[in-house]
C-alpha cells in the first residue's frame, strides 16, 4: 500500500507551510487526489490519524479529501472520457491511443490552523 508514504509526503510538506504561515496548530489539511492513484480512503484516513501524533502542532487535524475522476482523450477519434479502471481503451472507438488528461492530480489545496499570535 502506497498510502503510508502519500501521507507521509503530506505531512512533510505541511511541516514547511505550518512554519512559513507562521502556524501552532494545523486544524485542518484539505489534499486533492486523482482517481488514477487508486487511493484506498479508509487506509489514508487510518494513515493520517496515526501519522499525526508524530508531528508537533498537527495532532488535532483533520483531513479532508477531494477526487478528481480519471479522465482520458483518445488521440484517435478526440472523444474525452471518464474511465473506472487502468485500462485506458477509448469507449466510443476502441483505440488504445490515449492519454490521461485528469486523475493524476496529488496536492495539498489548503491548509488550516491557529497561528502564533492567537
């Protein structure tokens, strides 16, 4: 399962925005993730929970998760698709000249928390 290192890589990068923000205490940290991870969202939660106790300032956040659908267009025919597994067929023409075009996305959107001076 990769999503022990995601979110381990998640909170490494919210360390350096938590200290750039000038933050005591992260509340909330908001990822968006593409569906083409194949990211299980009860093992990341259970990750994320875990992980948190072992960074200073983060012990009571939350995370919040939003996924973009998986989206190919088909070099063949120019139809775009919203697609449910790996296998990246174009629907409407049967080629396999396609490119993923959404769904690969991995990013924080947005951190949350009480700064210093509060």
């Amino acid at each position: 399962m990769h999503e022990g290192a995601i979110v381990q890589s998640i909170f490494d990068s919210a360390e350096e925005i938590k200290k750039k923000e000038n933050l005591k205490n992260v509340t909330t940290i908001k990822i968006i993730v593409g569906e083409y991870h194949q990211i299980v969202k009860e093992v990341m939660f259970t990750y994320f929970d875990i992980m948190k106790l072992e960074y200073n300032g983060f012990e009571k956040a939350k995370l919040e998760m939003d996924v973009i659908p998986a989206e190919i267009q088909c070099k063949s025919c120019g139809k775009s698709f919203n697609i449910n597994d790996p296998i990246m067929i174009c629907p409407n023409c049967q080629s396999f000249e396609t490119e993923l075009i959404k769904g690969k996305e991995l990013y924080i959107k947005a951190i949350t928390g009480e700064t210093k001076d509060s």
